[in-house]
C-alpha cells in the first residue's frame, strides 16, 4: 500500500528512530528492516532514507560512523544519540495519542499498535 | 607500468613545507602529511603496492587533496587486504593494471565527478547512477566522497543479497529529486560558521538587490523627469526696464565706461575711493588730479547720462556685448547668456552695474577736484550726476546687488559733499547747498528702502528650472536641477572639481533626488525666510527685536546644520544667506542721507550767523524739517562743538556715546551691523558686542580719512 506523502513524512523518521533503538544499523539495513517489519507499508528507497538520515543527523538525534563489517566492508553505521532517544519517546507518546484518539473515533481498533497504555 | 618511483619523502626544508597543510605550519610542523609518498611510507606496505599507489594517484591528474583521499582509500585497502591473509602479488593482481585505474579516475574527471576507488568495482549502470547523483547535489568534495562511499556500500550490499544491478537502480528513485534531498540533508550537518556566512551573504545580495532595485526606480524617475520652464524672467525683467533709446543713460554710460581704460590701462593713472576722503591733504592727491584730468571726457558723458530719467539697462542685451566687442573692451565680462536664451536668471551679468561704481567714483573725483580748483558750478554738477546716476541704478525690480551699488554710489557723492564743505567751505553757494540737500532728500524719492522682487523672481526661476511640476506647486528635483545647483556653486568654490567627478555625479544624483527637498518645501522655505527677515527688519533699526532677527538666522542655520540639511535644502544653502546684511546696508544710506542734511544745514546756518548752533534743535525748521535721528538708537543724531568746530556723528554699532571719537580705523563703525544684539544667552553674542570698545563712533563730519588712505 503507498502511503501518502504526508504521513510518511511523519512517520518515517520515527520509524528510523525507532530501529536504530535497537542498535546501529547502515543504510540498506534500514530500508531492508522497515520493509519487512512495516509489512511493506513504510517501504522507503535510498532517495528517501538517506536524505533522512542526513537531516535526522543534522538535528543531532543520529551520529554517523564508518566501520568496517565483518565482512571487511566499510560501512557507514548509523547510531541513536542521546537527544535522539528523547526524541523518539517523545514521538512515541505522540503516535500513541493519536492512536488513542483514532481509536476513539472509530478509526483504529481497540488494542491496535501498543494504543493502550 | 612498470616504472619504479623514488618514494623517499621530502627531506629539504622546503620540499617538506610545500606539502605542510597551513594548521599544521603554524604549530610549528612540518608535517608533509600532503604528500602523497608521506603517507606511503608511513603505511609500511610492501614495495609492489606501494608502487602501485603512487603509480595511480601520480598519474591520474588529481588535485593536491584528492591525491591524499586516493592514497589513504587505497592503503586502507590494501592493509584490509593483507590483513585478511592476501599477497601484495594477489592484492596487486585483483586491484587491475595502474593504467585501468588511471583511465577510470580520469574519465570520472571528465565528468566532473569525484572518483572512488570502492564504487569503481560496481557495475557500470550503477557507477553511472551514483557519479550522476553526487555530481547534481553539489556538495563540497568531501561530502561528495562521503555520498558516494555509503551508496557504493549500500549497492554493494544489495549486490550481495542477491539484487541485480537493474533493480537496484530501478528502486534508486528520482535522481534529480535524490540529488536535492541529499543535497538539503548534508548542508544541513555543515558548521554552524559556514550557514552564518551563507546567510550573510544572502542578507548581503537581497539587501544589495533591494538598493539595486530602488536605486534603479529612483534613477529612472530623475533621470527621465523634465523641468517645464514656462517663464523668461530675463524679459519680464527686461519689460520693466526697456525705455526708448532717447531716455536710455546707458547708452552713455557704457561709452564713459570704455574710457576708463581696462583694468590694466587704469593702472597707468590709478584711483582709490578712500584717496577721496583726506581731501586735498591726502596724499594722494595728485593723483586723485591726474585721475580727473585725463577722463574729462567720461566725466562729461557721464553727466550727459545722469540727465536721462532712466538708466535704460538691460539684463542680456545682446547690443552690449556687440558694442564693447567693437570697441575691443574685452575685459568686460558680460557672460554668455542673452535674454532671449531664456537661461537661469541666476546667471546674469551685472557686469555694467558694477562698472558704474567707476563712474560714481569719477563724477564724485571730479567735484571735488573741480571744488578744489575753485570751480563751484563745476562741482555742483558733477555732484547732482552723481546723485541722479545713483538713482538711476535703482531700476524698477532692481537686483539686490544694483541696490546695493546705488546705495554706494549715493554714498560716494555724500562723502564728497562733506569733504568738499571741510575742504573749501565757501565754493559752493548757498543756493548750491539748498539745491543739493533737496536732491539728496529727493533720493529714491524719500523712501530709502530693499526690493527683493528680483531675487523673488530668482527663486520662482530655479524652481521652474530645477523641479518637475505636478500642477499644485509640488514636485521633485531633476538633474537639471542638481546641475544648476552645481554650477552654481563650482562658481563659489576653488579649487573647481575635476572633470572625471562626472561618473561620480552621474551615479550620485539619483540618491540626492530622494533627500533634496521637494518644490513645494523648498519654496516655503525660502520665501519663509524672505518674509521672516522683511518682517524682524520693520521700522527703524532702533526698534528691531535682536531675538527676533537671530531666530530668523538661527532657523535658517539650523535646517541647513542639520544632518544632511545642506543637501536637502541645496538651493536654500546657496541663495539666502547674503540678504542679511542687506538691511544694515539701507540703514547706512538713510543715515548718510540724514548726516549729509545736517551737515549741509550747519553750513547755511553758520554762513548765516558765523557761529554754529549748539544744538541740532537750531537748524529745526528753517534748515532742517527735523533733528534726524541716530539709527543705531533712535535718539538725536549726535553733535558738539570741539575746540569751537561741530562734530557730527552717530554712536555707532557698539551703542556706546564716545563722544564724537572714531578709532583708528574709522570704517569699523561706518560698516557696523544695525541690528541689535540677542538677549538669548545661548546665542553668541553679535560682533556689535565682541567688538563694543573698538567701534568708536561713526564720525561723519569733519569727514575722517579712511586707514588705507594713510
């Protein structure tokens, strides 16, 4: 499904964010896990991530890194910062009221997406 | 290529500091960290690939920084290599021919694209895509470097999960759209000095494209707008003064004139004003002789010209110049404007005007030469010539300055009454007297007094030549009239400006246009201050408010002073502040007029009863009509009896009764300003008072000899 622009661009550093919780990641990583855990849904290509990715590190929320994989490559790894933490539970509390307000209206059902506390 | 390169590090001094980065240099380092062999040696690889290193960055044409990126891409890779259990021979064998690698770096030169070793193992298609990528997001080189790195390593790893080439590129996105988001995304991790400099900058450019734009506006609307002359003040002027030929003076005038001489030829038989004043004593004298003698026939046409009843001078009569050209008086001149050239009124001549001074002087030599010579009849003509000729400059409309010269010349015919009775009391008879005193009361008809109808019509002229007109008596400045203004006062200035000040000017009026005042302001301005100074200068002087005359002044200065005032109010600046003085200068005449009366009558009085009166009060009514009064404060014009002689005199601009003594220069209290000091504590005291001891008294009979007569 091709979400619309405008909520991607909400939702789509969040979703960076989150990921990157659980621990430093690198670009084609990051595309490959939001596609599988979205489902597809948040499905983002390099023209969109990267960008993110620079802007999110502009605002001080990632720090970038070159390090050498394991398989010998170097690979630039991207890593939460602690402003960054703070800004992904801020957004979180956010998403979840929406939810919760969605969920009132009718929009989303009850238990959908972490709504309830 | 097999070439074996000399890798040895610079040594000298001087090799190592042409490759020393400046930070370095300037902590005392000479770290030659930007040569390539450097950072070899340093690597400690194995001579093949060590070889191989330089042999690439040496060979494909990189700037001094890129060599550094390549070389330490390629000892990193070349150390991963070793380290992971390759051979130089198998590291070297996988990395290709140097020649390959040249070729690839220079083609991506071509491009204008940074080259990466690690995405020039990729596939073509997607070398291409990201070289097209960082090449449209212009970034600073190491940004680009940067970019290309992580989407080599992104299209590597998709490579290596199996992906095609094809789809890769085909789930790459926009290109141009990517370029600009990576663009926006690594400008905005660049330091916060560099985003204050590009917003500066584009401060800088708005701000200079917004002046641009309005400097541009302003200079269309000066540059394009046109005064609209609708008057020839020059003939309206002229209108008035035009009399048939037949009751013209100046005609004979201007031919007396030719027979002075140019100023050379007079200095062959020299004559001063102030010669006059010592009389027969001075010593002078003869030359004041001489003088007369040879201009007898001057003096006869000047007398002539004093019977016509106008003086009949025209302002830019072309017949003027075309007579003194033929007579080849050349050193009269009479400018290039005639009147029908409809130029600024500004500009005229009064070239004739001034020379008439001479011939007041002449006629007023003459008389008393003649007296001298026992020639009463004589001498009472030359003087009613040159009373009558001080009336004839005083033309319907006259100029400030021909006023002023009347009131001169009336003044030099005066003085020679008084020092031809101190000099020859009884040459001129009584009936002589009589007639003389009634001429001179008849002077001006009575009313000695300032027209500034002229310079009134100057300021409606500049306004009609300088600013554009809306119809309501508004409008704005025009480079016609900013290069009026400039000429007008390049007349005043010396040095004169240099000729390549046009672009200057060219580029600055536009910019003056918005601060000079508009028409309507600049007219209100000055007719403000013609009326202000009229109305402080009414009745006689011992009744003019000091407070009220310094304000007029002091307004004036004020606008002018203020912060571009002298710009804003330009024409103001040029014209007004020579009127001032001109109300002292009626006050003179009216008390040399009164003086010469008293005088005349002490005379009949005494020639009547051989004494002299003890006061004024005598010679009332049979002599005078009244005791005249001292202008400077509206008592009695003073007199006494000195060692049996009359003393005739006025206390002066000092207002302090000295008892009929003058100082030694005399002329300090006969030039004195009639308007009386300011009571306003801030206002700096007039010279009246800084000089109130070294005045004296204005002593106008026995006439005292001027200092530069000694």
């Amino acid at each position: 499904m091709r979400i619309e622009r405008e909520l991607m661009r909400g939702a789509g550093p969040v979703a960076v964010l989150k990921l990157l919780e659980g621990g430093a990641k690198y670009g084609y990583e990051l595309i490959e896990t939001l596609a599988r855990s979205s489902d597809g849904v948040l499905d983002m290509g390099q023209a969109t991530l990267y960008p993110l990715l620079y802007n999110l590190e502009a605002q001080g929320l990632v720090k970038a890194e070159w390090r050498e994989s394991p398989s010998a490559r170097q690979r630039k790894y991207y890593a939460l910062t602690a402003k960054g933490k703070k800004r992904l539970a801020h957004d979180v509390e956010q998403w979840r009221a929406v939810a919760r307000a969605m969920q009132g209206l009718g929009v989303l059902q009850p238990g959908l997406g972490g709504a309830t506390a | 290529m097999g070439d074996h390169f000399d890798l040895t590090p610079p040594a000298s001094w001087w090799g190592r500091a042409r490759f020393t980065p400046v930070t370095d240099a300037l902590h005392g380092q000479l770290s030659a960290r930007l040569d390539p062999r450097t950072l070899i040696a340093a690597a400690d690889l194995p001579a093949s690939l060590s070889e191989l290193i330089y042999a690439v960055v040496q060979g494909a044409c990189l700037s001094r920084a890129e060599k550094v990126d390549l070389t330490q891409e390629l000892i990193a890779q070349f150390t991963v290599g070793l380290t992971a259990g390759g051979t130089a021979e198998q590291l070297a064998s996988d990395f290709g021919p140097a020649e390959q690698a040249v070729r690839l770096i220079r083609d991506s030169k071509l491009r204008n694209a940074p080259f990466h070793w690690q995405a020039s193992h990729l596939p073509a298609a997607l070398v291409e895509l990201i070289d097209t990528v960082v090449r449209r997001a212009r970034l600073w080189h190491s940004e680009k470097l940067d970019v290309m790195r992580e989407l080599a390593a992104h299209f590597t790893d998709g490579l290596a999960a199996g992906r095609t080439a094809e789809q890769l590129a085909a789930d790459f996105g926009l290109v141009d759209q990517t370029a600009r988001l990576i663009r926006r995304g690594k400008i905005r991790n660049r330091p916060l000095l560099w985003h204050a400099a590009r917003f500066m900058l584009r401060a800088v450019l708005i701000t200079t494209l917004a002046c641009f734009v309005v400097y541009s506006l302003l200079a269309a609307r000066f540059y394009f707008s046109t005064p609209t002359i609708e008057r020839n003040y020059w003939v309206e002027a002229n209108n008035a003064r035009d009399v048939p030929d037949a009751d013209a003076g100046w005609p004979l005038y201007r031919q007396a004139i030719v027979m002075l001489g140019s100023y050379e030829d007079r200095k062959a038989t020299p004559m001063k004003f102030e010669w006059l004043g010592a009389g027969r004593q001075g010593k002078h004298w003869d030359k004041v002789v001489a003088f007369v003698a040879s201009h007898q026939a001057a003096v006869t046409l000047a007398r002539e010209a004093a019977q016509k009843p106008r003086l009949g001078y025209l302002l830019g009569d072309p017949r003027d110049r075309d007579y003194f050209r033929e007579v080849n008086a050349d050193w009269l001149d009479f400018g290039k404007a005639v009147a029908d050239d409809n130029t600024a009124l500004v500009n005229v001549f009064l070239t004739g005007v001034q020379e008439l001074r001479g011939i007041g002087q002449l006629l007023a030599a003459d008389a008393q030469v003649a007296a001298a010579e026992g020639d009463g009849n004589r001498a009472a003509e030359s003087l009613h010539a040159a009373i009558a000729l001080s009336d004839q400059i005083y033309q319907p409309d006259s100029f400030l300055v021909e006023q002023m010269v009347s009131f001169a010349c009336f003044g030099m015919a005066l003085e020679a009454i008084e020092v031809i009775i101190a000099d020859t009391l009884d040459v001129l008879t009584d009936d002589q007297l009589r007639d003389l005193a009634h001429r001179i009361a008849a002077y001006r008809d009575g009313k000695i007094r300032l027209d500034f109808t002229a310079e009134r019509a100057i300021i409606d002229d500049i306004l009609q030549r300088a600013y554009t007109d809306d119809g309501h008596g508004d409008g704005r400045i025009t480079a016609a009239g900013l290069k009026l203004a400039e000429r007008w006062q390049n007349s005043y200035s010396n040095p004169k400006p240099a000729d390549n000040d046009d672009v200057l000017r060219w580029l600055a009026g536009p910019g003056m246009s918005a601060v000079v005042a508009g028409r309507a302001e600049t007219r209100e301005l000055m007719t403000r201050f013609f009326d202000q100074a009229i109305a402080a200068h009414q009745g006689p002087p011992w009744r003019w408010n000091g407070d009220a005359i310094e304000a007029v002044d002091h307004e004036f200065r004020l606008a002018i002073a203020a912060p571009l005032g002298k710009v804003r109010y330009l024409f103001p600046n040029l014209v007004m502040p020579g009127i001032m003085s001109a109300f002292s200068a009626v006050e003179h005449a009216i008390q040399a007029r009164d003086a010469a009366e008293v005088v005349i009558a002490l005379v009949l009085f005494h020639r009547k009863t051989a004494t002299w009166p003890a006061s004024l009060n005598e010679l009332v009514p049979a002599l005078l009509p009244a005791v005249p009064a001292d202008r400077y404060d509206g008592q009695p014009l003073r007199y006494r009896l000195r060692d049996g002689r009359p003393v005739v005199y006025s206390i002066g601009p000092d207002r302090h009764d000295d008892g009929g003594q003058s100082t030694p220069d005399p002329y300090n209290a006969f030039a004195g300003n009639y308007d009386p000091p300011s009571t306003e504590p801030d206002v700096p005291p007039l010279a009246t008072q800084r000089w109130a001891n070294e005045y004296g008294d204005a002593v106008f009979w026995p006439p005292v000899p001027r200092k530069s007569e000694e």
